[in-house]
C-alpha cells in the first residue's frame, strides 16, 4: 500500500479515537482548525521514539541528547538551505511561541512593543500582551492574492519605536508564502536601518512546495544575521507538535552572550523524547516529507478545483509552502466571523480571520493536511452551507 493509499485510508472515527484537541474540540464537525497533520509521523521517527520508550529515556534533557539536536538542526540546515550555523549556536527550547517570549525579554528594547504582519499566526497577537509588551499591527498588502510586507508601515512603526522587535514568519502562516531572497534583503534594510530586532519563525521551512525556496532569513546578509533570532523545529514537517521541541538559533556573538547569561532559566522546557524526534527527522526523514509533500499538492489542487466549480465567490489563496489555507470568504454574505457560521451550518472547524487580526475579517483559516476523503467531505460541506447565501 503506498503512502497516499494509507492516508486516504485514515477516518473520521480513527482520528477522534486519538483524543487529539483538533478532534474533540467540536465533536460534531471536521476539524480543520489546528495546525497539525492527521497522518501520523514518519516511520524513522516512530522507531527512534519507540527506542527511546524500550529504553526508559523519560528523564531531564542530557548534554550529550541536546549535542546531537544541535547537531542534526545545523546539518539540515546546511543540506537543506545552505545555511551554515555552528551546532553551537542551536539551542533547544520548548515550542516557538517560548522562543517569541524569550526574544520579547532578552533580545528587544524593553518597554518597546512588538510589531507584528497581519494576517498572523495567532498567537503572535497574544504571547507579547502576556509578557507585558503591546503590538502593533501591520496589514501585508495583498495584490491579486499575492501577499506582501508593507515595507512603508513597518519602517514608519519602528521609527515610532527605536528597538522594537519584529515578528517574520517564513514560510507564512496563514497566507502559505514563501519569501524570496529579494524580499527578504528589503525588509533586512528597513529593520537595519530603524535599528530593530526580527523574531524569525521558520518552523515552516521544510514543507515547501514545487518551484519554491525556502531561505533562511539570517544567510541573506551580515546586518540581519546581527540582528535576528532564529526559531525552527521539525514539530510541523513531521508532525509531532506535542514532543515539546524547537530549536533557537543564535547568530551572532552579543546574542551569544546574553544566552549564556539567562540559557539557566530557560533550558527545561524541551523534553527528551521531543529532541530524540526533532534529530531523527532531522537525519533520516526527508524521503518520507517528499511523500507527504506530493500528497499536499494534491489536496491543494482538489481544493482550488472544487472552489471553481462549486463555490466560485470564494477566494483561495495558492500557498506555497505549509499545509494552511487562506480562504476569503467576502464574495458570500457570511459577516466578518464566517468561521462560526460554518461551523454551525457546515460542520467544519476552521480558524477565524480575526484571530489573525484585523486584516483577517471575512476569511478563515483551514489545515488541508488531513486524508483526501475527508476534505473532499468538508468541501462538500461547505459549498452546500454557503449554496443559499447571497453573494455580495
């Protein structure tokens, strides 16, 4: 049976025996909201953490354990995106939204807020309000579809706010983008030259579609090595968000400092089992990705298909990297939260827009990493929920 064949196999009834909050959150609908795969983890990872099970590896993180995370991150890292970064540099900490929290309090100038693109990920419009910063938010600017950093805004925000930090988020949850070099260099310059500090989520990175490229936003230049914290973790690629593993990168020498300074407090979030997984998919996961990567397209091609032909006042934007889609809702006449009308009309759970922020309302957010079947059962869904509402 092959990968695809064992993913269309999957149920409804297998995954919410699984107990996960993505499926029993709304028991009576699809969920289609949290940011996780229902395909389990590669076969490489599952023999590394059953070893570790055989083996009774549930104690503290260990020095020689964390040595071989580092390693395995700055191996992919080089092998993958060409990025060079000394094992050194890589340190685990429990999750992303933790690597945020430690750069809010460490690595910016106190007092100042966080500058945040929107639509965002979630949580980035609530971890800086509970370490006592405020945020500003910044509406990409969509052109046909196409989202973008509107370069004008942030420079005039950190101009406001000498110091402040910036939240970068490549690839892009939730618009799916995956940012080229030049893009990359414009907003480098603009951070540059506001003396600004960037946050750079990429945990993203190694799900990244045909005919895009994923790069790393400390390799574009010296000035945004300097001024950047690097946060990555195989948790999203190989799907096992609840091992509690990321990896921030350090990547340059007074940020070095200050890590070793405060690393005492932070260093006992990550559990072991979580850097046994994050090494393994590191090391040996990739054939397995490449699969579920090709099984991705495919339901993104279903998506955007049957949204031309059953639901064509619904606006899909192509990602190019993730398993998130950005649908925009505003050609039906479903208000600025359509998520809970569907939910309710439909049976399917996806994200709210505004929960993204402002720029947010009139869209949802949808996970399309779940069996094919499945989807095509939550299209069906939709289009017959949104049938009878005026266009508008």
């Amino acid at each position: 049976m092959t990968l695809a064949e064992q993913f269309d196999a999957i149920t409804v009834e297998t995954l919410r025996e699984r107990g996960s909050y993505k499926w029993t959150a709304y028991p009576n609908s699809i969920g289609m909201f949290v940011a996780e795969m229902d395909f389990g983890t590669a076969p490489v990872v599952d023999r590394a953490l059953r070893t570790a099970l055989d083996n009774n590896q549930f104690g503290y993180i260990s020095a020689p354990i964390a040595r071989e995370l580092s390693r395995a991150t700055a191996d992919y890292q080089q092998r993958r995106f060409g990025w060079s970064i000394a094992p050194q540099r890589v340190h685990p900490i429990a999750d992303v939204l933790r690597g945020l929290e430690v750069v809010i309090e460490h690595f910016s100038a106190p007092g100042t807020p966080v500058i945040v693109p929107t639509p965002g990920y979630m949580p980035f419009l609530t971890v800086p309000g509970q370490v006592g910063r405020a945020f500003i938010e910044v509406p990409l600017l969509n052109t046909g579809g196409r989202y973008e950093f509107d370069l004008d805004a942030i420079d005039a925000a950190l101009a406001q706010h000498p110091g402040a930090l910036v939240v970068l988020c490549n690839p892009y949850n939730p618009t799916g983008r995956v940012l080229t070099t030049q893009e990359l260099l414009a907003f480098s310059e603009v951070v540059e030259r506001r003396g600004g500090r960037v946050f750079a989520d990429e945990i993203h990175a190694p799900l990244v579609y045909e005919g895009h490229l994923h790069v790393p936003y400390a390799s574009v230049s010296e000035a945004a090595a300097a001024h950047s914290v690097t946060a990555v973790s195989a948790s999203k690629a190989w799907n096992f968000p609840g091992l509690k593993c990321a990896q921030l990168v350090i990547t340059n020498d007074a940020d070095a400092q200050i890590w070793s300074e405060v690393k005492g407090r932070l260093n006992h979030g990550p559990s072991t089992i979580g850097m046994i997984a994050n090494t393994a998919a590191y090391d040996h996961g990739q054939p397995w990705l490449d699969e579920v990567t090709e099984y991705l397209q495919g339901n993104w091609q279903l998506m955007q298909s049957f949204a031309a032909e059953h639901m064509p006042a619904l606006r899909v934007t192509q990602p190019e990297g993730t398993y998130i889609g950005w649908l925009d809702w505003r050609g039906y006449d479903l208000g600025d939260t359509p998520a809970t009308l569907l939910r309710e009309k439909a049976g399917v759970a996806l994200t709210a827009g505004t929960s993204c922020g402002q720029a947010g309302a009139g869209f949802t957010r949808i996970i399309f990493a779940t069996p094919r079947p499945i989807l095509q059962n939550a299209l069906e869904q939709l289009a017959d929920a949104v049938s009878g509402c005026r266009t508008a």
